[in-house]
C-alpha cells in the first residue's frame, strides 16, 4: 500500500482551456497522484473522498460562471468541506474583460470556505494588468488561486503552473 497521498483535481470547461490547464498540473504533480474529473461527468459529491483538492474554474464573460459550473452551484451547499485543504486555478481575460478578471474563482472560493475548507496556494497579483476581480485576497495582493489568461499570456501559463503546483504541495503537506 502507497502512503502517497492522492489529490482529486475537479474542473468544469467548455473550450477544453480549463481542461487542459489541469492536464498540465496533473502531469507536473504525477499522474499517480491526481485522480482527474470534469464535473460535467462526475457527481460533485465525489469529491468527499479526497482530503486534497484542487479546483478548476474559467470565468465567463462578464464575472459569469462556465455553465457545468452553473449547473452544480447548489450541490455545493450540500458538501462537508470542514478541514480539507483545497487550491483553485482560473482562467480568465483580463484584456477583454478587464473588470470582471477571475470573478468565477472568487465565487468558487467564498463558497467552499464556507463549506468549511482550508484554502491553500494563493497567487501574486504582481504581473496581471486588469481592473476589478473578485478574485483577489481582502488585501487585494493575492488572488485566490493560480490566474492563467490564455487569451493574453499563455507564453507564462506553463511556469506559472510549475511553480503554483510546488506551492501547493507544500501547503498541502504532501
């Protein structure tokens, strides 16, 4: 029996962006370690066998939630989230929707710290050029997760996920 500790990486995507965003960080944490799930295709109450999670969330047009995302919103509020330690990424523009940045992954976020989760691997805001996001740390420093634009800075996407997944193991423990 393996004391490697397994992460469920759950993600909603309808331009395959957020779907690929996490492929990449299942393939830098190994793929022994992430079991991957589109929530389109999984129950969300699934993810109450990992005490290790990861979230994948693009923000749609102005600050609106991807519509798989959408369609399990409630099932949310039916999770014990209490004392398992979560990390979220985020697709957005922050050209071409420069006031909503991110938004969805700020809603993501409020919820499951209320269902009672640790949040972990907050990103620098350092580097992204935008207006509002309801994204970002209560200090307006962080974001609440990994920001990937790859409408803009796709060129980053891959170093920045190196380096996010190193934070998040370390904050996980792992």
């Amino acid at each position: 029996m393996s004391d490697i500790k397994t992460i469920g990486l759950f993600y909603g995507s309808s331009t395959c962006y957020t779907e690929m965003a996490g492929e990449k960080i299942r393939n830098v944490i190994g793929e022994d370690r992430v079991d991957f799930f589109n929530i389109a295709d999984v129950p969300i109450a699934q993810t109450q066998g990992y005490d290790y999670l990861i979230f994948g969330i693009p923000t749609w047009d102005y600050g609106e939630l991807q519509e798989n995302w959408e369609d399990i919103w409630d099932d949310l509020d039916s999770l014990d989230l209490t004392g398992k330690k979560i990390a979220l990424y985020g697709l957005g523009d922050q050209v071409g929707y420069p006031e909503w940045f991110l938004d969805a992954m700020g809603y993501l976020h409020s919820k499951l710290v209320h269902r009672g989760a640790i949040p972990c691997g907050y990103w620098p805001r350092a580097g992204y050029d935008f207006e509002a996001s309801k994204a970002l740390t209560p200090d307006g420093n962080y974001f609440v997760g990994l920001a990937l634009d790859e409408e803009n800075e796709f060129q980053l996407s891959d170093a920045r996920i190196q380096q996010w997944c190193v934070q998040v193991l370390e904050e996980f423990g792992l």
